[in-house]
C-alpha cells in the first residue's frame, strides 16, 4: 500500500474528525508491511485472497487494481491467490473475484 492510501470513505472522516486513530491505522499499516520475511508483492498477495474471500467486489477490485498498478502483480499471480481463496472460501468468492479480475 502507498504511504496514507486507504480504502473506504470511512477512513477520510476518521483521518479528518479522529486523527488519533487515523495514526493508530498508519503504524499498524507500516508494523503489518515491512517485508521482512515475506516481500510486499508476496503480501499483497495473500491481502488479496483475504479480500476476495469476503465476497466484496469493489474492496477487491481495489486491491487487485493497486496490485497489478504499484508491484506489477500479473493476472496469473491473483488467479494463484485465488485458487487458494476457492479452497478455503468457496465457489461463490473464488467466483466473484474472478469476474472482477475478468473485468480488469
């Protein structure tokens, strides 16, 4: 993730009406990414197989998006991500994010 993008709406009125707890989600974004072990693309990855299980097309539109824009992550790196998102998930996910890899 770039430095202070966030997804949602919500975070624009938390970063506007609560800057504590926008802080709080800057740290946390930057103690959850470091690429220590796992390198960002590899984590981005697996954020995107997390999203995709939750069944919501514009949060993983969004990601696989940033994905494919900020790392150069190809089609055929999320349709891996998402075999493991049909094994774990189900075929109503799996399917879902395909349509909207599809689509992109």
């Amino acid at each position: 993730m770039k430095e202070g993008i966030f997804f949602g709406e919500g975070m624009k009125f938390v970063k506007e009406s609560y800057p504590d707890i926008y802080g709080a989600v800057v740290e946390l974004n930057k103690v959850a990414y470091t690429g220590k072990v796992l390198d960002y693309k590899t984590q981005k990855l697996i954020a995107i197989g997390i999203i995709a299980a939750t069944g919501d097309d514009l949060a993983t539109e969004k990601q696989m998006r940033s994905g494919m824009n900020e790392l150069n992550i190809t089609k055929e790196e999320i349709v891996d991500s998402l075999r493991v998102v049909l094994l774990t998930s189900g075929m109503p996910a799996f399917t879902k994010a395909m349509k909207v890899l599809n689509k992109l």
